[in-house]
C-alpha cells in the first residue's frame, strides 16, 4: 500500500501476498467500525480516503477465493 502515510488516495500494491484479478476493500477506524468500502478494486487503481478524518486506520483487503490481508495505514 503507498503511499503511506497518505493524504488523498492509495494505492494497494499486492505483491502477490493476495494472488487475485480483483479484491474487496475495507477500510476501519481503531474503534473497529468500517468507515470505507470497495468492491471490485484492481491494483494500481486509486483509493478515494480524502473524506477521512486524520488518524489511524486498518486496510483489508479480501480477494475472490476469501484469502485476506490487513494493513495499517495513516492519513494526514
């Protein structure tokens, strides 16, 4: 994922830690409440969080076969 920390978009990079044409991405605040969702999301494409508050959040992303993957990311 990059860039990161972040201010407007991202960008999930795999690195084939998730080997899939196409993943479901969720995003949460630290209170565990999902406060972003994408489906359908190709790699490279890029990640809208402009709306977000500054802080911490967590990035999983699911691909079609339901293998999952969560990182951390901060938006400022």
């Amino acid at each position: 994922m990059y860039p990161n920390p972040a201010h407007e978009s991202i960008a999930l990079d795999n690195n084939n830690d998730i080997p899939s044409e196409t993943l479901d991405v969720e995003i949460y605040d630290t209170t565990g409440r999902q406060v972003i969702g994408y489906g359908s999301y190709k790699e490279g494409e890029l990640l809208d969080i402009s709306m977000l508050a500054n802080g911490h959040y967590i990035v999983k992303s699911t691909s079609e076969d339901k293998k999952t993957t969560t990182k951390k990311l901060i938006k400022n």
